[in-house]
C-alpha cells in the first residue's frame, strides 16, 4: 500500500510538475483525497496543463541547457571584517523586523501564510517541511550515510522552527541558530509545546556568525541566499572549518542569476530594504573553498524551483564530507 497523500505532498506536486502554487483550497483538498503518491503523481503528470505545457515546449526551450551556458558574472565574494559587520547588521536590520510583523510569511512567501492567514494556516505551514526531511534523508543515503551516523545536527537559519522539529527526531542533538530573535522565540515556543528535549536554540550576530559547536552535521535552506555574497562565502568558510573529519555540510544556495552582479561598496551605500534580498554565490567559489577546507563533494543536485519560478536563478543543493584537516 502507498503513502497517505498529504497536504505538503500536493502543494509539492504542484510546484515540481506544474512550476505553479496551487489554484485553490478546493483544489488541495481534491488532490488529497488521492490513495497514494502513485495516483497523485499520475494525476499531475496526466493532466491537460502539463500535457500542454510539453507539448509547446520548442527545442530552444530545453537546448542547450542554461545551466551550461551561461556567462561568469561580476560578484565580489570577500570583505574585511569590518565589511562584513555592517553586512550583517543591515541583515539583522531586516530579519529583525519582518520577524515581528511576519514571521511565518518570511520563511514562505505564501498570501496563506501571512499573520492574518496563519492561524487557519499553521499546521500546513509546518507540513511543508516534509519535504525537507526528505531531502535530507534521501541525499544522505545517495552519499552513503544516514542521520543516525551523526552525533549532532546544527540548522542554520531555522526561523521559527519549520524545519527543527522534524530535525529533532532525525538526529540526537539539534541547534537552530538564527540572525531574527522574533523567529527564535517562536520557534523555541513551537518546539517547547512539542516536549522536545534535545533542541536548543542561539542568536546569530556580527560577533558570533555560527554560535553553536561540536556538531558534525550542518544543514540550511532557503537561507544563504538572503545574505549577501561575502556573508554567504564567510558562513561556509566558517563553517567548513569548524567541521570535524567525517562531518557533513548539506546545504541550498543560488548560484546563477541572470544580470546580477554584486559590489561591496554599492551594497553598503544603499538603504536597509523594505523587500527580502536574494543573493547568489558563484559555484566555482564555493568548490575552491570547499577545497581549501578539506571538503569532498559528494553529491550536487540543481533544484531551481525552490527560489521561484524565475528561469533566470539557479540553485544548487550541495553535500560535501570533512576529510583532512583545512589548509590554512
């Protein structure tokens, strides 16, 4: 017998087959009354939209592929300390702030998850990480692992705990660390009506950028690319190092966005925004770093669609394994 469908199942379906959010409440529920994954997936792959949507594909549409193709582009991936500093308080300026006024919007960028809708809403928005889970599990397994191989799980930028939850039960020990002190309290909230024991949570900030240690395994998602790229490049850095042989780093980031270019000087010149920043992080930088950090790629899988349905973006999914000791 296949898996129950559920709510998470059909709003992921809709996304990966369709590339879309899903029309209706009505719709969600129609989906789910499926008897398992097989049928829905059928459902969708069967449908007349994407039926259509193949069938007015043209061959410049899918060659050469983009992700192949595409130029280098001008990004300054480094900063002195004191740059970084003032990055990240213009960060913490933001995250700070729509911590307060929406918190569970910030995470999902969903009309359903806004403050007004959230309530009616908060059970799905808390099933949307099972697909996370998935992730996790399935990328380590492609890499020869599984989470009880790791003593210890630290999520970077766990909001307000979508994710930590379902983290808690995968691993022994979980640190969330977070920049938003409004998401952290809703999060150790969240996790305490849970009866969760093996949770803690920390404050990120300019004087500790990964406020946790002795973990081997370090996880984020749909976070990294709200910093700017020198952040982005010192987070790693840190935390390639901090690893332990053996340990894992799994990771999402966007590493190609058609016309962006990033300037450190340009950056700081301008105002705190009123809108969410998206970065991307070249992926060669990113290799040659893991590199000087004793870091070994295990697996690397483009998963676009998680930054929106912009063909301009492309993400990457990384898992890379601790083996010597970094060159410092």
């Amino acid at each position: 017998m296949g898996s129950r469908v559920s709510r998470g199942d059909v709003e992921a379906a809709y996304r990966l087959i369709l590339g879309r959010q899903p029309e209706s409440e009505d719709a969600i529920r129609l989906h789910e009354a499926h008897p398992d994954l097989e049928s829905l997936r059928r459902a969708f792959l069967g449908s007349e939209e994407f039926q259509t949507s193949v069938m007015n594909l043209s061959i410049a549409d899918v060659v050469p592929l983009k992700s192949v193709t595409v130029p280098p582009l001008a990004i300054e991936v480094s900063a002195s300390s004191e740059t970084l500093a003032l990055m990240l308080n213009k960060t913490a300026a933001y995250w700070n702030r729509i911590g307060t006024e929406a918190p569970h919007w910030s995470v999902l960028t969903a009309e359903r998850f806004f403050p007004e809708n959230i309530v009616a809403n908060r059970e799905a928005f808390f099933e949307t990480s099972k697909l996370d889970e998935e992730l996790i599990v399935a990328s380590l397994a492609r890499a020869g692992f599984q989470p009880s191989d790791f003593r210890s799980c630290l999520e970077f930028g766990c909001g307000v705990g979508r994710l930590t939850f379902r983290l808690a039960s995968l691993f022994q020990s979980v640190s969330g660390v977070d920049i938003s002190l409004p998401h952290l309290q809703l999060a150790k909230e969240y996790c305490s009506r849970l009866g969760l024991r093996n949770v803690n949570f920390t404050q990120v900030s300019v004087e500790n950028l990964v406020p946790a240690t002795g973990f081997d395994f370090w996880f984020s998602r749909i976070v990294l690319q709200h910093n700017p790229p020198p952040v982005i490049m010192e987070i790693l850095r840190r935390v390639f190092r901090l690893l332990p042989i053996g340990g894992v780093a799994m990771f999402q980031v966007p590493v190609y966005c058609t016309g962006y270019q990033f300037s450190t000087k340009r950056y700081l010149e301008s105002p705190v925004g009123e809108l969410m920043e998206m970065h991307c992080m070249p992926q060669k930088a990113i290799l040659d770093e893991a590199d000087l950090c004793g870091m070994r790629l295990l697996d690397l899988r483009e998963d676009t669609w998680i930054v929106g349905p912009s063909s301009d973006w492309i993400s990457n999914n990384f898992v890379f394994l601790k083996t010597r000791a970094s060159a410092d």
